[in-house]
C-alpha cells in the first residue's frame, strides 16, 4: 500500500464484496482497473475462507502484493465479515453505500443495479482510495451501541402504544383528558386497568370506585382528586356506549404492553447506567448542563471511542449538521444542513441542544448573539443548528481532554498554550 494507506501499490489487488444476508458476490480488481475474477460465496466461516484462497495475490499472478478488501458498512452483515478479517490480519476498508450509489449510476448512465456490479463499483472505489479506513470498536462499546438502540426501540414502541391508546381514549371516554394530559401517568393507568366503562364507572359509589383505582397503583402515589373527578365525569360521559366494553378491554392489553415495555426500559436503562460508570469520558459528559444519563448514553453510542477523531469538526459530519450550500452559476442557493450522516446522532443532538439553551448560559448565549448581531443575524432554526454544531464541539472537547465542563472556561486560550 502506498502512501496514505488507501491506495494501491503495484502488485496489490481491490477485492470489493457486494453483502447480502445468505450470500455474497465478490469482483477482484488490479490497480489499473482490470477484472481478474468475480464469485458468489455463502455467509459462512468456511465461505469467508475459501475467498481468502481465491484471493490471494500469488494465485492470480501477482506475486508480493496485498490483497485489500472493501465492503459498505450497511445493516449488521459487514461486522462479522470485519471481525473475519481482522482476526487473520487483512486489511479491509469500508465504502459509503451513496458513493456506490452515485458511481453506479456515472459508469452505467443507467438505474440498472446488480449485485456483481455493485462488487465491482465497491472494488473501483478501493483502488481509487475514496474508502475509508477503519476498525471494529471495543467490545465494550459494541455493547453500549447494542444497548442503546434497544433502548430506543422500547421507548419508541411505548410511545406508539400511548399514541393507540389516546385514540382509543378519545372515543370510549373523551373526558380522561380533561383529568390527565398525560393518560400514562400512575392515575390514568390505574384507571384503565379497571377495564371500567364510563357507564360502568357511574354505577359505582365512589368510595368503591376509589378501593378499585388504589387496587391497581402498583405502589405509585394517586391523587384522589383526580379519582373523584373521573368518576363525576363518568356520569355525564358523551363516549358512546356501543362497543364501549371491547374498546376498554382493548385499552387495558394495551395499558398491560406498556407496562411490560416500562419493565424492560427500566431493565435496560440499568444496564446502561452500570456501563457508564466504568467510562472516563462518560463522567465528563455527563456535566454538561441539560443533559442526563439517556443523551450520554446516546451520545458515545453513536460517537465511539473518542480516541478516533482528531477534532470536533468530525463528529459535525458524522451528524450530518454541517453546512452545505448549492449554487450553479447566476443562482445563489441557501446553506442547509447535509444530513447526511447518522440519523440517531443527529436526533440526539437536536434534542439535547434544545435541552441546554435552557440550562446551558453559554450556549444561550451564543444562541442569542446569532439572532442579533449587526452583520447578518440568522433566523432561529439557523441558529438552532449552529448550536447544535457548537454543543457537538463542546462535547468533544470534555471528551476528548477530559475536563469537567466550565461555562466560564477559554478554548481558545488553551489552544494558545498548548500550542505554544
């Protein structure tokens, strides 16, 4: 390999793999560009081996070379064709699937897609060194990013149950929400596990509706204000009554997910919490103003290990918050965000951001001078997203030197000192 690790020397050879989930197709290019074989193989040990044999350099005549393997970093495929490699010293690099994408489409002036041909666009993306190198993460952050998506895939399931239950809701017993804004708070819940129609409710004492509320609190503190007023209500109930039986059935087995949905979340946040108090970078983070232990977890899930970025410029990117701006030649097009990288980071960012204007001076403070300096003064989404950007590098900053954040602290002056 020459140079920055990522091109090609003489007799090296571009292996580029076309992942799929039963079987992978496989394209070996030379450096000038030239097929010396393709093949299909299976997921499996043995597969992964036998493209090693095929592979390698001497067999297919070029004696003293490399054979370097390229692969997008798509679903979760590519982390146990890394680890196969990694394990057996072969280099490998990874792909961004748009540059397969957009190469596609240039060489073929076509949407034609094919798996051998997306091998062979990975395999020229290798020799021309548009990869990226890289490598697996500590066991101990897999484990935290694995961790963390479950986690955010029970909270967005809960969140969608809760949604079907307002539904539902609106039509049995309108006035809960006259009680509640939060239906799913320990009062509502206890109510709905009743299974009780309004016409039901009305029927009872109040006193024996009250002995069947504090039955299902689970150990949560009622307010029986609230109880009473549900049952005053109950009495003069516009929800119709016909069906209403079937929707409150329906309404406690959703009540019953939630609930197994919070066990797990609790389960899973604990979890979590263990892990990141073995994590140095963790505690730093962790005294950033606005954000608790769920943005931090979040955070160094999506982030990784600190120790592979060089600036906080790279975490803008990987979000996918840094600027772009289109123009072609009289037309003059706005700047907007890329979005072109992680989703999950991004939606972390934007959310812990509007968490610190609110607890973070510093930042509020910034946001604030974007909005009325002299010389053009943004718009507050503009503003918004050069805080995020600005939250981003502050993060990397009690990161990466290990220092407890200080809304007073200079970088700059820092930088000065270590510079010189």
């Amino acid at each position: 390999m020459q140079g920055d690790g990522k091109h090609l020397a003489g007799n090296d050879i571009a292996v580029g793999i076309d992942l799929g989930a039963q079987h992978h197709h496989v394209v070996v290019l030379d450096v000038t560009g030239k097929r010396l074989t393709s093949f299909r193989i299976a997921h499996a040990i043995k597969d992964l081996g036998e493209m090693l044999r095929r592979c390698s350099p001497a067999r297919l005549g070029r004696r003293g070379g490399r054979a370097v393997f390229a692969f997008e970093a798509t679903g979760h495929l590519w982390e146990g064709v890394a680890h196969f490699l990694a394990t057996r010293n072969v280099p490998y690099r990874l792909v961004n699937p748009l540059a397969t994408h957009r190469l596609r489409e240039a060489r073929q002036m076509g949407r034609d897609k094919r798996d051998v041909t997306d091998a062979e666009q990975v395999a020229h993306l290798l020799r021309t060194g548009m990869v990226t190198k890289t490598q697996l993460w500590p066991e101990f952050y897999v484990a935290l990013r694995r961790g963390w998506y479950e986690y955010a895939r029970l909270r967005e399931a809960r969140a969608r149950l809760k949604t079907l239950a307002k539904h539902q809701r609106h039509g049995v017993f309108p006035e809960l929400v006259g009680v509640w804004k939060d239906l799913f708070g320990p009062g509502g819940l206890a109510v709905l596990r009743l299974s009780l129609t309004p016409q039901e409710n009305a029927a009872l004492s109040y006193p024996r509706f009250l002995d069947l509320v504090r039955s299902q609190r689970r150990g949560r503190r009622l307010w029986t204000f609230k109880v009473r007023h549900v049952h005053e209500r109950a009495r003069t109930s516009i929800g119709s009554p016909l069906g209403a039986s079937a929707a409150m059935r329906e309404l406690r087995r959703l009540v019953e997910r939630v609930d197994a949905l919070q066990e797990q979340l609790e389960e899973v946040g604990k979890e979590l919490r263990e892990m990141l108090d073995g994590l140095e970078e963790a505690r730093y983070l962790a005294t950033m103003p606005g954000i608790g232990w769920a943005t931090v977890a979040g955070l160094i899930a999506e982030i990784g290990p600190v120790e592979r970025y060089r600036h906080g410029r790279q975490l803008i990117k990987l979000a996918g918050i840094n600027p772009s701006r289109r123009e072609s030649g009289l037309l003059v097009g706005r700047t907007t965000m890329t979005r072109r990288g992680r989703a999950g980071l991004r939606s972390l960012v934007y959310m812990a951001t509007l968490a610190s204007l609110v607890h973070n001076l510093r930042l509020r403070a910034h946001y604030e001078r974007l909005l009325q300096r002299q010389e053009r003064p943004l718009k507050k989404m503009q503003a918004f997203g050069a805080c995020m950007t600005k939250f981003l590098l502050q993060a990397f900053a009690v990161m990466e030197k290990r220092q407890t954040f200080d809304v007073n602290h200079d970088w700059l002056e820092e930088t000065a000192r270590e510079v010189a």
